[in-house]
C-alpha cells in the first residue's frame, strides 16, 4: 500500500511538471517526432560539434545556450530512454526513461566543450536527483551524453574539480554515452523567446538564463550583450 501511494504521488508531480509548464494539460502530439539527424538534414551541422545535456526544463536550457557565443543552433528534444518518438505527454508521464534534452551545435574554434560545460553547471543544479526546483521526475534529472571519448574524460575531469572546489562531492549528474536524440515538438522549439510572458517562462526559466547571461557576460553573443 505504501509503495502504491508514493507511485500515486510521484505521478501527480509529474503531471503538475507539465501543467504548470504548459498552462494546462500538454498539447496533443499528431505526428512522431524525428531522429535528430532526420531533423537536420540539409541544414550542414556536420562541420560543427555536438553536445547534448540534460539539465532540467529544455526551455530553460535551450535559452541559455542560445546565448553563447559560437553556438550555432541547440534543438529541444529527448534522450536518455528507452523507446522511440517519444512525444512529451509520454516522457511527462515518467515511463519513458527519457529526460528532457537540448542537442547542441557549436563551432569548436569559438567555444570549447569544457567553455559549455561551465555553462552547463551555471544554467542548472547539477546537486538534485531527478528534478529541478518544482519539477519533479526523471525527466527532469540532470545528464550528459557524450558524444566521444573526449568528451568523456574533459566532461570527468570536470565534474572531479567542481565536486572539490563548488559542489562538495553532490554532483549527482549521469554520464552516458550518446545514444540517440529524439526532437521535440515544434512548439518547444525557442519557446523561451516566442513566449516571454509565459508564466513558467518568466518566474522560473527567466532567473535561469539571466543567471547564466550575467556569470558568462564575455561570451554572450553581440546581440544578449
């Protein structure tokens, strides 16, 4: 009875997650979403790098990095999971596996991977297991899928040093190798810009992005300076 009423509350949680989000219960999804590299195809990304991270809310994500320079484009979407197009009403509903996810593309000789891993451990905290704030689930857990042994020993040493001199050991992000990124539905992507009066936009994502805006003030793009 016990483990049936925390299932209970968990998934009312998580529904509040999506709820408060949205303003209400999440769109209805008509089409599957693609594989990352049916998105971009015909777009020319292959000349750029590629990070993905896991930090929360992709709204809030999506923003802040939008905002560095030598980011070229970051993609809302899903990884992490276990079945394929996953739509946001099932990764809301927690059976997925899948955490909320940003795809980035960035121009190496612009910014570095270890420059937006910095960025990264600004833009959220990486110290809550499987939430952010008042988002609450596995979906919202803090991850990085590297896409590289490089990434993998850059993102390592990281976490080592944050864990020594900011964090006190409570990094708690996953680290998996990249598997694969499903795109999100359309109406996520750049929703922090098309939707600036939002609710959840403005009182929780706004904070996030300032923060990162305000911490990594020389290597804004021209037009957030």
């Amino acid at each position: 009875m016990k483990q049936l009423i925390i299932i209970s509350i968990l998934s009312i949680f998580a529904t509040i997650g999506c709820s408060q989000k949205n303003g209400g219960t999440p769109k209805a999804d008509k089409s599957k979403n693609p594989k990352i590299e049916n998105y971009i195809k015909g777009k020319n990304y292959e000349k750029y790098s590629v990070a993905t991270f896991a930090g929360g809310c992709f709204w809030c994500t999506e923003a802040s990095f939008e905002r560095i320079n030598g980011v070229v484009d970051v993609i809302s979407g899903y990884s992490g999971g276990r079945t394929e197009h996953p739509t946001y009403r099932e990764v809301c509903s927690e059976t997925t596996g899948h955490a909320e996810a940003i795809q980035i593309y960035f121009d190496p000789s612009v910014v570095t991977f270890d420059k937006l891993l910095d960025v990264f451990f600004v833009a959220h905290d990486p110290t809550q297991l499987n939430r952010q704030g008042n988002d609450i689930g596995e979906s919202y857990r803090s991850a990085i899928y590297y896409q590289n042994e490089k990434q993998k020993e850059i993102l390592d040493a990281k976490i080592r040093a944050l864990n020594e001199s900011t964090f006190n050991g409570k990094i708690v992000t996953e680290v998996k190798a990249f598997d694969e990124f499903w795109v999100a539905e359309e109406y996520h992507q750049n929703y922090y810009e098309i939707n600036p009066k939002q609710s959840y936009v403005y009182n929780v994502s706004r904070p996030k992005v300032e923060k990162v805006m305000k911490t990594f003030k020389d290597i804004l793009k021209a037009k957030y300076k």
